[in-house]
C-alpha cells in the first residue's frame, strides 16, 4: 500500500514540476506561481473557508 501511494504522490509532484515549469515560461511570468492542485487552500483561505478545505482534504 505504501508504495503505491509513494507512486500516486511522486507522479502529483512530476506533474506539478511540470505545471511549474510552464508557468515560468509564460511572458511575462505570473506575480505568483500556483499549481492547480494548491488553489484549492489557496482560494479557501482568501475566502475564509480555510478551515472547511483542511476537512475536507483529511477525509481523502
């Protein structure tokens, strides 16, 4: 079980290197350089919803 999840999360993170990557490449570059996967929190917390996000996330 453990290696199968070390595999899901070293593919997450390959794909948000990736996404990092291409978003260093846009001109001009973004002020902030979030990957999809950390709106979710990003967006909560601006939101004030921050809490319910950490919930909901424990639960997957």
């Amino acid at each position: 079980m453990y290696a199968r999840a070390a595999a899901v999360s070293t593919s997450a993170l390959d794909d948000d290197g990736r996404e990092v990557m291409d978003l260093y490449q846009q001109v001009p570059t973004p002020r902030e350089v979030l990957v999809k996967n950390v709106l979710l929190l990003r967006n909560a917390e601006r939101e004030g919803r921050f809490d319910e996000a950490v919930k909901a996330i424990g639960t997957l």
